[in-house]
C-alpha cells in the first residue's frame, strides 16, 4: 500500500508590472536539479518554513494577523531571497525600503536568509522593519494531485512591483529570470522555448486577460479563491486527463495536457 505524501504549505507571489506593450509578470527558470518543477519558468515562491510562522505571530511584525498570514510572510520572505526585492516598510513609515535602503540589506542578509543561517525576523527587526503584507492580493490556491511523491499545497498572491526595487534570480535556485507578458510566455512554450508545469500555465492563462496592473488588482480582490487540487486520469503514455472545479475561473472543469507532472 503506498502512502500518500503529505502537501507541504507553500506561498507564491505574481510580482506585476505595466510594461510598454502591456501587462508583465516577473519569471524565474528553475535550477535543473531541483526535484519539484525542475527547469520550469515559474513565480517566485517555496515552503512555508518555522520562522514564518514566528513573524506571522509576532505583533511586534505584524499587527492585524490573518489565517493565511505565515503563508504571506513566506511569500515576502521568498520574494526578497529569490529575486532581491523586499516588500517591506520601515516601522512607523508608509513607503517601502528605498532603492539603497535594500542595496545594504541585501549585501547583508539575503545571502544568509536563503541559506537558513539566520530567520526572516532577524532582517525585519535589526532594520525595523514591517512585511507589507497589505500589498499581497489573494490570486490563487492550489494543491498538487494526491498520487504525487512530492506535493505542495500552495497559496498564490498578485502584487504590484515596488519601481524603485530591480528583481533578478538568485543563480542557485533559479539560473533565469525575466520579466514578460503572460501570453508571450504562452505562445513562447507552445513554441518550446520554455517549460510550464500545469498550474504556472493555468495561472499565466487567468492573468492573460487582465490589461494592466490596476486591472488584475482590482479583478483579485473582487474575486473569491476556489482551491484547485486536479484529478488526473491517464489517457496514454504522454498525455493526461486533469479535472479542477470550474468555480475556480480557469476557463473549463477539463483539461487534456502533455506536460509532465512538476515532481
């Protein structure tokens, strides 16, 4: 009898911006020997760790918690470890780090931060500083199929990209990154110039029909999240049926795909 695997709380974050020809999300390729979407462009994300769920409890951090509140935290924290930029506030202030605020920060911490040497809470409490949590819109929730040997149950958010912050991969868990138009990194996958694993593709889809950055903020926070945990049934040796609800506005309940299973 196999046992399933359990999911592992995870958080991803769509970093957003208007670009000249239209709405642009930020994108990272993945290291080619990681064992979970392996070589895929994706959004900046991964687990939820202790030291999330320590900020998330902490009123010295965060002083209106919600149920999903270490899942944000993860967000930010893996936002500013993968592509460098923090999505922070200095305590008492309005506006996020300045450009040379998080120069040093980064030089300092972000090396450290994603090799788990120090927490999340060491970076926001040596420089004062709060999550800008407030900035996170609920994009998307999904749980990867039970027959997985790897699995994640990951909460998706939508932000608008800090101006004044450059985001560029970190050269260990991402080798690439870039910044693009959800329906350029489609057809650049239909044209097999990249790899998308089911759900980045669903997302990318959902996001495709969003203009520009106050367009996809305010869709997201009218809309209500429907978890997305897929069925797959296999057709052949190469493609596969998956079933995810309707309700979750990906345009259909049924999806024949060939891209292979992210772990």
């Amino acid at each position: 009898m196999t046992t399933e695997a359990i999911a592992r709380p995870a958080a991803t974050i769509l970093l957003i911006r208007d670009g000249q020809k239209g709405l642009e999300v930020f994108m990272v390729v993945r290291h080619h020997q990681i064992d979970f979407a392996a070589g895929a462009l994706v959004f900046p994300g991964g687990r939820v760790d202790k030291g999330d769920h320590t900020v998330a409890a902490n009123d010295t951090f965060v002083r209106n918690p919600t149920r999903d509140m270490p899942f944000r935290i993860a967000a930010i924290r893996e936002t500013f470890e993968e592509c460098g930029v923090l999505l922070a506030r200095p305590r008492g202030g309005d506006r996020l780090v300045t450009a040379d605020e998080l120069l040093k920060i980064e030089q300092q911490y972000r090396a450290p931060l994603a090799a788990a040497q120090i927490g999340f809470d060491v970076v926001l409490g040596e420089h004062e500083l709060l999550p800008a949590t407030d900035m996170l819109e609920h994009y998307a929730h999904w749980i990867t199929p039970a027959h997985q040997p790897k699995r994640y149950d990951t909460q998706f958010y939508l932000v608008e990209a800090p101006p004044e912050q450059v985001a560029v991969h970190d050269g260990h868990e991402s080798v690439d990154s870039i910044w693009i138009r959800p329906a350029e990194a489609l057809a650049e996958t239909e044209a097999g110039r990249y790899k998308l694993v089911f759900a980045t593709l669903k997302n990318l889809e959902k996001l495709s029909r969003r203009s520009c950055v106050a367009d996809a903020m305010a869709t997201a926070r009218s809309s209500m999240v429907v978890t997305v945990q897929p069925k797959s049934a296999k057709i052949d040796d190469v493609r596969r049926k998956l079933i995810i609800p309707v309700e979750a506005g990906y345009g259909g309940p049924e999806f024949i795909v060939d891209i292979p299973p992210a772990s």
